[in-house]
C-alpha cells in the first residue's frame, strides 16, 4: 500500500505528500480540547495531515477552549458529549466511524484510549487504533498497563524517554517529587510501540520582534526577562517555586533581571504569596495566560524550565530555541531530546536551586544571537520538530497498519 519511503528528509518542500500512496480517512479524537501543549499540537498535527492529502476531522466537546481553533483551521469537527461512563461518546464515535469509513482512529489523551477502542469494535468498519502517550508514565490503571497493547494497533510515544519507561519502567526512589519514585511499564507487545516527536508550528514559532509584547508585560528595553511557561498547579506545578527561589538569589547578581511566569493553575495566590515572602515584588510577576505564545517566546530574553516531576519532552523547549532563544532547564526524562537540537543554552542537575541561579546570572550577562543565527537555531529545530515533520511519521506509521492483517 505504501510507495516509496515515507519517512524522506522532513525539510524537501512536499516530502509527505510525494510518499502518499493515497489519501487516508483518519479521525482523532480528543475529549479535552482544553489547551495546553498536548491540545495544541493534536490540533496541529490533525491540520498538518489534512496538508499532506489525507481526510482528516477531529471529534471532541463543542466548547473545548481548542474546538474553535480546529474550525479556524479548517479541520471538519465533529462534536461530541462524553456522558455518563463516556457512553454517548462511544456511541457517537462508532456512528462516525461508520459514517465516514474511518480507516485510523487516533486517540490523543488517555481518557480517550478505552472510548476510542470500544468505539472502533462497535462500528463494525474495523479501523485501526492509535492511542498517542504524552506523558512520561505508563496508563494509571493496572488493568489499561495489563491490556492496553493487545487492543489497540500503535501506541505513539512523543519521545524515546516515554518509550522507555513504558517498555521497560522508570525509578527514581531518591527524588523528593514522589511522582518519580516509581513509573511500572506496560505488558503486552513491545512492539506496537513507536516514537514520532509532537510537531510544533514552525510558521509561527521562529524569531520576530517582541516590542509590543515587552510593554504588555511591562518590561523596559534594558530588563533581562527569565520567564517560565506552563501550567502551575499543585503540589509544584512544573518548577515555578524553584523558579522563584533561583531568582531570589540571581536578583542581587543581575539587578536589572526580571522573572515571569506565563501561564495558569490552582497555584496562583501560593505563587503571589511565595513573591511577596521572596522579596520579588514588582521584579516577579504572573502574567494572563497568553494564547498567543510565540510573541511570549520572543518577548522572553531566557526560557527557564526548573521542572522536578515527571517529563515527556517539553515543547517549550523547542518552541523558545525555534524563537532563538536560550533555555535552562531540569536534566531529567525527555528534556534533553528537546534541548538536543539546538543546544543553546543549559541543561542543570534537577532540584539544584544555586545551579538554576548560577546558570541565569551568566546567561543575563550574555549577548543575544543576531538574527541570522536565531534563524539557524530556527531551522536546526524545524529539521527535527516541525509539524511537516510529525505528519510525515505519523502517516508513514498509518500505512503500516494499514498494511497488517486486522485485529481479531
């Protein structure tokens, strides 16, 4: 079924659509649809594929903070209600795998693993199940660990950590964050398991001016803003009070330093707390969450990423070298594969406060890239991450199935 080798260099103009034997009906399905980088990229990548040929639509809630995203992309929607036990969405799904002989449904979350393969054995048309991991763990439940693999057809891990530890598990029994103490693999066939990396928007994360969004958040010209981006919900959110406690510290090194923190979560009176305690105020400060996050990359002069839990590959990572700029961040999981492409900044011992601040002091003190080496970095990141990239893997993974014997 498959021409030709799929996975051909990302970077030759129409390299997955010269591999498409034919178009494929593909539907992902996403529950969530919240935001956040794994609603974004599965988004993306569904708007990607539809680029390369393929009949692509996405299924999800009408009012995700996404599904509007997804028709502004001109992806077909289908929306769907979850329901008590995620009936009706199972129910729903098998009508329209039905209705539009889906040959690839692709599950984007692990509450849609279970929906996704039920929905495929009651529609009768027999698609192939993908189910996609984006986190740096095995499903919770014993019994999805114990029987995950022998019902679906591919589960797709977003990086080689995550394939790892779900091939062979992970411990970290020393790390105060107990959600690294122990991470259980999955049972089954190892096989089915397969690495394609997210894919990230190279159109819109690469270097560009930053004034208007400095003056948002209210930074003068000659401030050195350190930011983190992400969620921050309890315990530690992704770091941010590591991040606080390292610029309490780089403050009286750097006077003209400043640090942001670009995002939401339940954590953000601890946060304003834990400033105000710090002696940060007016120097630290949590901005609105933005949905615009590439100008937040460029408006940034360093990407700071002090994460102690568990990590898949940490998209900010790519999208802040993809802008040009420096990342410092935790040495843990998948985050060197992120920081592997560009290289351009520090990767620090996890939990070391004193070695965050004494990365940030030398890092303010250092001159920024001229544009055309931030386009390099662009470029050196685009290779290995672009969307074009993901959608390329993925439909080279889709025709695979495609070419295998059904499931019983």
């Amino acid at each position: 079924m498959r021409i030709g080798n799929t996975r051909e260099d990302p970077g030759e103009p129409g390299a997955a659509r010269a591999g498409l034997a034919r178009p494929l009906r593909v539907l992902h399905l996403n529950s969530m649809l919240k935001g956040g980088g794994t609603d974004d990229r599965s988004v993306r990548i569904a708007h990607a594929l539809k680029a390369t040929g393929h009949v692509v639509s996405l299924a999800g809630p009408a009012d995700g903070e996404f599904s509007e995203v997804v028709r502004d992309l001109g992806i077909r929607f289908h929306p769907l209600r979850t329901g008590l036990m995620k009936i009706p969405l199972i129910v729903a799904a098998a009508r329209l795998l039905r209705s539009e002989n889906v040959e690839i449904l692709h599950a984007r979350h692990g509450r849609d693993y279970w929906p996704a393969i039920f929905a495929a054995r009651l529609s009768s048309v027999r698609p192939r199940v993908v189910l996609s991991r984006h986190l740096a763990k095995s499903p919770g439940s014993w019994l999805s660990r114990r029987f995950l693999l022998s019902q679906c057809d591919a589960l797709v891990a977003v990086s080689h950590f995550v394939a790892k530890v779900l091939k062979e598990g992970d411990s970290d029994p020393a790390s105060d964050n107990p959600e690294r103490h122990r991470r259980p693999p999955m049972a089954g066939d190892h096989r089915k398991i397969h690495v394609v990396y997210g894919g990230f928007d190279m159109a819109r994360f690469r270097p560009a001016g930053s004034s208007e969004q400095r003056r948002l958040w209210g930074l003068q010209p000659a401030q050195y803003a350190f930011a983190m981006v992400g969620t921050y919900d309890f315990p530690r959110g992704k770091g941010q009070p590591e991040f606080l406690r390292a610029a309490a510290i780089v403050k009286k090194r750097v006077p003209h330093a400043r640090f942001l923190i670009v995002g939401r979560g339940n954590m953000k009176d601890a946060l304003e707390q834990q400033i105000e305690e710090l002696g940060l105020k007016g120097i630290a400060w949590l901005t609105p969450y933005s949905m615009d996050m590439p100008a937040a990359m460029n408006a940034m002069d360093c990407m700071v990423l002090p994460q102690v839990g568990t990590e898949a590959i940490p998209g900010v990572i790519c999208e802040a070298h993809a802008c040009g700029k420096p990342v410092i961040a935790s040495d843990l999981d998948g985050s060197g594969e992120a920081f592997a492409a560009a290289k351009y900044g520090e990767l620090v011992p996890r939990g070391s406060i004193e070695s965050f601040a004494q990365a940030m002091a030398r890092w303010a003190q250092s001159p920024p890239l001229d544009l055309p080496a931030r386009l390099q970095l662009h470029h050196r990141v685009a290779e290995k991450f672009s969307l074009e990239r993901a959608a390329q893997d993925l439909s080279a993974l889709y025709y695979e199935l495609l070419e295998k014997e059904p499931r019983g």
